[in-house]
C-alpha cells in the first residue's frame, strides 16, 4: 500500500511540474513569437500547427491508449509489442506526413504554406512516443516529465536564439516540431533496443498486431475527435477572418487553453481519492458533483482575478497590438467555469467506463463549434468557440441528469 502511495505521489506531482513547466514555456514562446512577428503571422503559426496537429490524429490508430493496457498487463509480451507497434506507427505517421506535405505543397504557397510544412514535422515524433508509454508501464514518470522539461526549454531556447539572429518567421517555427521530438526522443533512448532488436520469439505476432490495429481503430475516433475540438476553432476562424485577427484570438484562447488544462489536471489528480474509490452509483454520482462543485469555485475565483488582472498580464505577454484579445480572454475565463465542471462530472464517466457517452459529449461540441461562428455576429465571433463549448457541455449535462440514473458502475 505504501509503494502504491508512493508511486501515485510520484505520479501527480510529476504531471503538476510537466503542466506548470509546459505553461510557462507556452506563454513565454507565445510571448517571444508574437513580440517578434507580430499578429498576422502568429495567426498563420496558430493556423498551421492546428492543421498539423488535427491531420496528425488520422496516424494515431496506434495511440497510447490502445498500446498502453497491453504493456500493462502482459509484462512478458513487452518486448514484442513494443517492437510491433513502432513499425506500425512509423509506417502510418511516414505516410500521413509524406501525403501531408506533398497536399500542402502543391495548394498553399508563400509563408503560410512553409509555416505549414514546418508544422507538419511535428508529427514525425510519434513514432518514438512509444518510449513514453513503457516508462509508465514501469512506474517511471519522471522520466518523461525531465523529457518535457528539456523539450520546452529547447523550444525556448531555438525562439531565443532566432530573437538574437534576427530571423524569419520561418526559422522560428522549428522550434515546435524541434521540441516535439526532443520530448519523445528522450524516454525512447532508454528503450531503443526494444524497437530495433528482434524479439527471441516472434511467437504471438501476428496476434499482438491484430489486437493492436483492432483496438486502435476502435478508440481511434474518440481520439481524432478530442484532438479536433481542442483545434477546430482555429481552423475554422482561419478561414473567416484575417490572419491577423486568429492571431490575436489565438492569443487568448492559448491561455485559455492553458488554464482549462489546469481542471483537466485536477480533475484527474484528485478523482482517485474523490470519486473512483466510490462504491455504487449514487455515491459515484454524488462526489464527482461533489468534485465538479469544487473545480467551480476555482475557476470562478481565476474569473475574478482575470477581471482585475487579466487586462495588464495579457498586454505584458504579448503587447499592446493585441489588446483586442483582452475582452476575449476574460470571456473566455468565465465559459471555463463551465469547462472545469464538466472536468470534474466527466470523472463520473471515467469509472463508470461509459466511453460512448464521451464520445457523444465530443460530437456535441464538435458541432456546436463549427455552427457558432455561423449563428453569431460577425463582430463576436471571436466568442464564438467559447460560448459553444460551455452551451454544448451544459446541454449534454442537463440530458445526461434529466434521464435520471441511467448511468452505472460498470462491473
């Protein structure tokens, strides 16, 4: 039981420094990329990094969440599972990179098209992501936490560097996939070996890749979903208005994002002892609301910061060009009350196992999202997004409460 409290405290606090260092390094190269190139083409990186990230889901049928549970329960099998599953993402992510870049190629020209080839490299790190999944499944999480770490203080450093050279826009965005791959180049060392060195037996190989690409394509919508409804809003602002202007949404909405992951982090650090020990429904029930109420008050309080403080911070990150971000971050900050809510009810879902529902609850803001922009003014549709989160989420919670208890532990 101690070695058990042991490694969840390692766990968590692993996770807390990984979220407070990614933060900083975000708001600092966001600060730093933006100070140096202004709005339109900090529009333009946001827009290229969303697209590659969005068209990057369509190479993760072999996501952490279908190899992960097999490293875990099958410590025997590690080697050769591991060794599958990183010649099946490589073949995928190879070639939805290769067709990505050709596309952007031939149909985007000027800074915008080379931003966006850039961005696109990110993608070329998830085949050694694996490396982080088996330093999980040997209890080691500061391995990828120290990762992250020098992942950001790379991306950091390169933006530093291109500040002081006097660079393009276009050098400076290598900073993004320089750090995505040093994050997952450094927990994949450890295990190399596993993914060049044949396994004594390949015994079960064709099982292992049959479980692999079955499960994979199962979980796999669910991910390109939530990877959607964290980049759709600038996808789709970005072919509404001026780059300028995402620039100066994506302003806000990067913090936002940041704060919201603040929740998300909470939500799951403090279910274990809040809601998944719970025994029967009611009870499940009863602390995830309990938990959600909790997240509420939080994020009301960094409403109230963010009314008196949010207006000077915002302009000390990224300058006085991008002063018509101010009203859209504070906007922003009180549709999250809504969003560290459904944080803490979607713990509920978690142990009930009802990955369905979670799926729905995706769709639902997937499309309200993509209608919002659409329905409201013109003028406000750097709000858009926002109030088409918290309206989606507070409509599928109030059906989910309204068919009663519907919604039980699974055994």
């Amino acid at each position: 039981m101690k070695s058990f409290r042991t490694l969840l405290f390692s766990s968590l606090s692993g996770v807390v420094c990984e979220k407070v260092i990614g933060a900083l390094a975000a708001v600092a190269s966001n600060h730093l990329f933006a100070s140096l190139y202004g709005a339109h083409f900090f529009g333009e990186l946001q827009f290229a990094l969303s697209l590659a990230y969005v068209v990057s889901s369509a190479a993760l049928i072999f996501s952490a969440q279908a190899v992960a549970p097999i490293f875990g329960r099958h410590p025997r099998l590690r080697h050769l599972v591991f060794y599958r599953a990183f010649r099946l993402r490589l073949g995928s992510t190879l070639s939805v990179t290769l067709l990505f870049l050709i596309v952007v190629g031939l149909l985007m020209q000027s800074s915008s098209g080379a931003l966006t080839l850039i961005a696109g490299l990110v993608m070329l790190g998830e085949p050694i992501a694996l490396g982080a999944l088996m330093a999980y499944a040997e209890t080691k999480p500061w391995v990828i936490t120290r990762a992250k770490a020098y992942a950001s203080g790379v991306r950091v450093l390169w933006l530093l560097g291109a500040a002081h050279a006097s660079v393009g826009a276009v050098v400076a965005s290598f900073a993004w996939p320089l750090e995505a791959c040093v994050a997952a180049a450094a927990p994949f060392s450890r295990y190399r070996t596993l993914a060049f060195n044949r396994p004594r037996s390949l015994h079960g190989s064709e099982m292992v890749t049959r479980t692999l690409v079955v499960r994979g394509l199962r979980i796999w919508p669910a991910i390109a979903a939530s990877m959607l409804v964290l980049r759709m809003d600038r996808l789709l602002l970005g072919t509404l208005m001026s780059k300028t202007d995402l620039g100066i949404y994506s302003a806000a909405a990067s913090l936002i994002e940041q704060w919201n992951s603040v929740g998300t982090t909470l939500a799951l650090a403090l279910a274990p002892a809040m809601v998944f020990a719970a025994r029967g429904e009611d009870q499940l029930r009863s602390k995830a609301i309990k938990l959600s109420a909790y997240l509420a008050v939080i994020a009301a309080v960094a409403l109230v910061g963010s009314l008196f403080a949010g207006r000077p911070v915002f302009l000390a990150i990224y300058g006085p060009a991008f002063e018509a971000g101010v009203p859209v971050m504070i906007f922003g900050t009180a549709c999250s009350i809504a969003t560290f809510v459904d944080a803490g009810l979607t713990t509920w879902l978690i142990a009930a196992r009802r990955y369905r529902l979670m799926t729905v609850k995706l769709v639902v803001t997937i499309v309200a999202i993509g209608v919002a922009p659409f329905v409201m003014p013109s003028v406000l549709m750097m709000y858009a997004p926002a109030v088409a989160t918290a309206v989606s989420i507070v409509l599928f919670w109030a059906v989910v409460f309204g068919q009663g208890t519907r919604v039980e532990v699974a055994p």
